[in-house]
C-alpha cells in the first residue's frame, strides 16, 4: 500500500513538477488541526490512487519555499499537479467524498 510521500525544498521540482504522473501537493503543518484532519484521508487516498496519482506532502515550517512561491495562504492546501502545472487547488479540509472527486476529475482531465 501505497502511503504520501514527504517533499523537501529540494526535490520538489524532481518529484513534482517533473513527474510523469499527476501529483497532489498537501501543503500543511503538524500544528494545524485541520491538516491532522485531512492526513489519514490522504493516507488511504494515496493508497487507493497508488500508480495513477501521487500524493505529497510538505511541511511548510520546515520547506517554506515552495508554499511560497505557489502563494499559499492557509492550511492545509492541496495543489494537484499535471506535467508540471498546477490544474487544481482545494484550500482548508475536505470530507473524502469531496477529494475523491477531485482526484477523478484531475484523472479524467486530459492537459
């Protein structure tokens, strides 16, 4: 089983922006309740999408960089990516039937 992957600053770029599949970035910290929240979601998501999608995560107390240059505001934030470009963006915590959602729609969304 498949589980989210944890970015730093410096493979980003790698393991984002150049990926072959799609990937969803959850911008968060372990201080933000709603991040908690969202985490175990994400946990069995990254399972069930395991070989289609990759999901991410970046603490952005630790690797600031990226949630920066992205303009991220509030946590936790979930940026999907295709070849390289963000497609999609859901802020602030999201049942798993509203990400499920979201995953498919960014599955089905030829770029």
């Amino acid at each position: 089983m498949s589980k989210p992957i944890t970015l730093t600053d410096a493979d980003f770029e790698r393991t984002v922006l150049q990926s072959d599949l799609p990937v969803v970035v959850d911008f968060g910290a372990p201080w933000c309740p709603p991040c908690r929240a969202v985490a175990p979601i994400l946990e069995g998501l990254a399972g069930e999408y395991a070989g289609r999608l990759t999901v991410a995560t970046v603490n952005i107390d630790e690797q600031p960089r990226w949630a920066t240059t992205f303009g991220v505001t509030g946590l936790p934030t979930l940026i999907f990516f295709k070849q390289g470009h963000e497609v999609q963006r859901v802020r602030g915590a999201a049942p798993k039937p509203a990400l499920k959602q979201a995953f498919d729609a960014v599955l089905a969304n030829e770029t």
